[in-house]
C-alpha cells in the first residue's frame, strides 16, 4: 500500500483485526476498532475546541503525557484532527515546561494525566465525555482533513537538549515514519503478533518504533509502568504475563536487567526480538542477555532522533568477545549514511578512517520548531551536489566504517553526551548555572569511567547548595550534576577557553 | 549510617535524604539513582542485594534502606 499518513496503518490494522487489543496498559485496554473510533471522535473535539477553520492543519497540540494508553490515544487524536502532537512530560521542572509551550504556542494543550499541571488543559476524560455527545457529522470533517492531507505534514515534535539553554523542539513529518516503519518490517523478523513491551517514555522517540511498528503490523503496545525500570522485581514477571516478544529498548533500561540480574527469578521466554539504541551497549550485558535468551535476534540500532529513530542497523550473529565493539552497522534501505572531514566538509571514502556521521533521506525531520538558526547548522546541502537542493543531517557522532562496509560509533564532535539513556548537551547546564549572580565560570564535563557529570565552577566562595537550588528550576533530574567542584579558577588553554580536557584528568575529587 | 548517607548524597546532590520517605513513591529515584545506590551499598556493606528486595518499602528513605542493609549483615 502507498501510504502518505501515519494512519493507514491504524486503519488498514482496524479492518483486519477490529478486536485485538491494540493498546493496554497496567490498569485498561482498547481495540483496534474502538481505538479508530475514538480518536476520530476526540479530533473532531480537539478541532472545535480549538476553533480551527476548515483550511487550518499543522498546528502544535502540547499532550501532557503519562505512563498510560490515554497518551497514545490523544496523540492519534491529534493526528486525526490534521495537527501534530508535542509530548510533553508533567514532572517536569515548571520553568522548562513553560520555555516549552513558549517556542510551541500550541493552539491547545490536552492531557493524559491526572497530575496536577502549570497551565490549563483539556483533560482525557472531559475529551471523551464531549466526544460521546457529537453526532455522526464527524466522519465527514475527518474525511474532509483527510484530503487535504500530505505526507510532508508534521505529525508530531519531540523536544530534545539545547546547548543555547533552551530545549530545542525536532519536528518529523509522515513521510519519515512511514518511511522508518516500511524498513523496520523488512528488515527484522517480527513474530506473526508481535506485542511490544514500551519501555521509552513518550517524549523519547524510541516509543515512536513501538507505536507504528505495532499500528502496521496489527500488534500490541503493553506500556511498562516506570517504577518497574526503578524497583524491578515485577519487571519480569509483567513481561511474561503479557506474553511480550519483541523489545524496542534503550541500552539503559536493558543494563537494568543485566545490573539487577533479573534472570536469576525469572526467565520471560516469549522474547524473540530485541533491539536497543541510545548508547554504547556492553558487550557484556548484551553477552548476559544472549545466555537466556538464547533463541532471540538481538539488534543494534543506530541514529538521533532528527532522522526519525533510526538510521543504520546491525543484527547481531554470534557471541562476541568483551573488547569487541559492536558495529552501529549499515544504512536501511531508502537512507544513505556519509562520513565527512568536518573542518574540510570533503567527504571520506575510505574504510577506518574517521569523520562525521551525516544522513539522507526521507527520514530527515523537518527540523527544529521554530528555530531555523539551529536548522540551518545541522540540516546542510550535501557539499557534493551544488545544482540542486540535496539535505543532509549533520549528526556530530564521529564515526568509521569497516571493510565490509559496516559503521562503527567513534565519540562525539561536540560536548553532547549521553547520560542513563538521555542526550543532554554540557552546554545547557553550563548556560544554565552560568546565569547564576554568583558564578564566575562553570564548566560541565561529563566523566565516562564513573558515569557522573561533574560540575566545575569558579566563584566568590563555595555555593554548592545555591547552585543545587537555582538550576532544580529549571533542568530535569537527570541533567543536575552528580558532583560539583569549587575551584578557585578554572584552568584554560592556549585558546582561551576552559581546557576541558585537563578537568576530566583532575583525579577523583 | 554515616556511610550510607555518604553514598546517597553521591547519588543525588539535589535530594533530602534526611527527610524524604517517600523516595520511590514519589519517583525522587529514577531507576539509574537506584543502580548506582544499589552497587554501591554491596560494595561498602558487603552484601548483595537481590532482585526480590527491589522493593518501594526497602527504599522509600534513607532508614529503610539502613534497616534492609542491618538485616543482611545479621
């Protein structure tokens, strides 16, 4: 089928399979049918809630999200009413939430949750209650958006760190999940009814595969409650009772397993495929994985979120040593990956010799929202073609590939990293604590062999509290410093700048 | 004690370990807190803790956590 919207899938999986459980989580179910109906419904409340004319589509709709099916029903409803969703997660620090919906200006906010939020939203239950009131004219209008729909719309908008200090919004259009969904299918062998266990929290694209790999194949998302990934002794047990076979994890939440050595209670052998992405994974989990999961294919999955998910795969075939690297591996299909000098911007043509990482493809997100400054530096001409417009995504992610044509993961070209599955840019918090009255200097370096970012900071005295008060205002737990040092300067390099590399060496501080 | 308290503060800087008990409850621990805390309590006791004792009322505070940790070293 030539899909131009992410819901043929829903729709084409609602006609074969009506009854199969589309969606559960820990507490309720829905069906494909009811499913297709009642995000149908609810888009036709989200339209007239919002005063939208019959011409107007493509605006921003903020979800306030939760571990629950209802987030996934609105994000359907909102494609359905012609606009694209934008998760975001409540628990967040109010401040960065509000810098949020200030680069969105979403033409409403909705909710999933039933935590108390910072602005006003429709909730899920007043949706539904207004949505079983309208009559059936809503088949019409939804039709009607239908037609004016194409497959470069936007369909959803994921925030991501920004090293200007602000959050910076990756919007994806239908035509690279569709694109990423048709190569999924057609490159790793998903069990005839596949169920998905949704580890990746919403506002993570990693959910992305979870959602439409299981729209098109006419297979089940079980969300996994998060306090299973924090207090893991029903992680398991859940998986079996939900007979799941296929994981779309990140490499953190599969450590868990591996850390808390999880198989030691029980052994969930329904699972017959698993790929992660996000980081590096140890060779020895992956090792500890393949031990009990003897018969499962395991996949290394490779790409940021501004090439929708993924861009290159490596299906793992054997047991591999523990200081082998496993291979980010080749292209998909319909995707080219290119490694370029970045100072030279030439391109690199020659096995194990190093350069940038860069994408091409329908899988290119649209960009980031309303930030065309940002746009402009990573989505570039293809320095190679200058007689038309040839776009590629410039990853950062310093890279090489083999003989055999397979791509390895190098490092970083820039101050990103990622830390427990998040990919935090040092320079946000640096922008962030730098605002502080009190702070001369700071500098964020992120030490590999502990897993901890430290914070290093010059000022008038000592303020670790102050700092620690301040920047909880704005950034998300997992970007606070895990130590912070006082110095009382910060050591700089022939360039004038704060020589990183000298604080990473400063021994165990 | 002492120790411990060392170690959640290497944790997590930002949280009150003090008087926080409801750690887990409240999701103040994400699953990475919990891996670190975890490896590091084997590591300074001597103990191992197992995956049945992952449990919210092993870990909601500070003295809970001494308490599951004092059983093990009986």
């Amino acid at each position: 089928m030539n899909e131009y919207n992410v819901l043929s899938f829903l729709e084409s999986s609602a006609e074969k399979h009506p009854d199969r459980v589309a969606f559960k989580d820990k507490d309720e179910a829905i069906d494909y049918n009811n499913l297709l109906t009642r995000s149908q419904k609810i888009a036709f409340v989200i339209r007239k809630n919002a005063n939208l004319e019959l011409f107007e589509k493509n605006k921003p709709v903020a979800v306030f999200i939760d571990r629950n099916i209802r987030s996934l029903q609105l994000f359907l409803a909102v494609v359905y009413s012609g606009n694209f969703y934008v998760p975001i997660d409540p628990t967040l620090p109010i401040d960065r939430i509000q810098a949020m919906l200030d680069t969105l200006q979403p033409v409403c906010c909705i909710s999933a949750t039933k935590r108390k939020l910072p602005v006003e939203a429709d909730s899920f239950d007043s949706l539904l209650e207004q949505s079983e009131e309208i009559g059936d004219d809503y088949l019409e209008s939804i039709k009607k958006i239908r037609e004016f729909a194409i497959d470069t719309d936007p369909v959803y908008a994921i925030f991501t760190s920004g090293t200007t200090g602000v959050p910076k919004s990756v919007i994806v259009s239908h035509r690279s999940v569709i694109d990423l969904v048709h190569r999924f299918a057609e490159s790793f062998p998903f069990p005839e009814l596949p169920v998905f266990a949704n580890q990746a929290p919403f506002d993570f694209d990693v959910s992305v595969k979870d959602i439409y790999n299981s729209l098109n194949l006419g297979g089940t998302v079980v969300i996994v409650p998060k306090s299973y990934f924090v207090m893991p002794a029903a992680l398991f047990p859940y998986l079996e009772e939900n007979n799941v076979n296929v994981l779309i994890w990140a490499v953190s939440a599969l450590r868990i397993v591996q850390n808390f050595k999880l198989f030691d209670a029980c052994v969930p052998d329904s699972i017959s495929l698993v790929m992660f992405s996000g980081e590096i994974m140890p060779v020895k989990c992956l090792n500890y994985l393949m031990d009990y999961w003897k018969d499962a294919t395991f996949v290394n999955l490779y790409g940021p979120t501004e090439i929708t998910c993924n861009c290159s795969s490596y299906i793992i075939k054997d047991r591999l040593n523990d200081t082998d690297s496993i291979p980010i591996g080749k292209s998909f299909a319909n995707t080219e990956m290119l490694l370029i000098n970045p100072d030279t911007m030439q391109r690199i043509r020659k096995a194990g010799e190093k350069g940038e990482i860069c994408v091409k493809g329908s899988c290119l997100a649209l960009g980031y929202y309303r930030n065309s400054q940002q746009t402009e530096k990573a989505f570039v001409q293809d320095p190679e073609v200058t007689a038309y417009q040839d776009l590629m995504y410039r990853t950062g992610d310093i890279g090489y590939y083999d003989e055999s044509g397979n791509f390895y993961y190098a490092g970083r070209s820039d101050h990103q990293i990622k830390h427990m599955g998040h990919r935090i840019e040092m320079g946000e918090i640096e922008t962030v604590v730098n605002a502080l009255d009190e702070i001369k200097m700071a500098c964020a370096v992120y030490k590999e062999s502990k897993e901890m970012i430290y914070l290093f900071y010059s000022a008038e005295a000592e303020c670790d509290d102050i700092i620690i008060k301040q920047i909880r205002k704005y950034l998300p737990s997992y970007m606070l410093p895990n130590k912070f040092v006082y110095l009382h300067t910060l050591p700089m390099n022939a360039h004038d700048k704060i020589d990183r590399k000298k604080l990473a060496e400063l021994e165990d501080i | 004690m002492d120790e411990l308290m060392e170690i959640l503060k290497g944790a997590r800087p930002d949280v009150d370990f003090e008087n926080e008990e409801a750690l887990i409850d409240d999701g103040i621990l994400v699953s990475f807190d919990i891996i670190y805390i975890v490896n590091a309590i084997n590591e300074a006791f001597d103990v191992e803790v197992n995956v049945a004792q992952l449990k919210p009322e092993n870990f909601n505070s500070a003295k809970a956590m001494w308490d599951m940790i004092r059983k093990m070293q009986e």
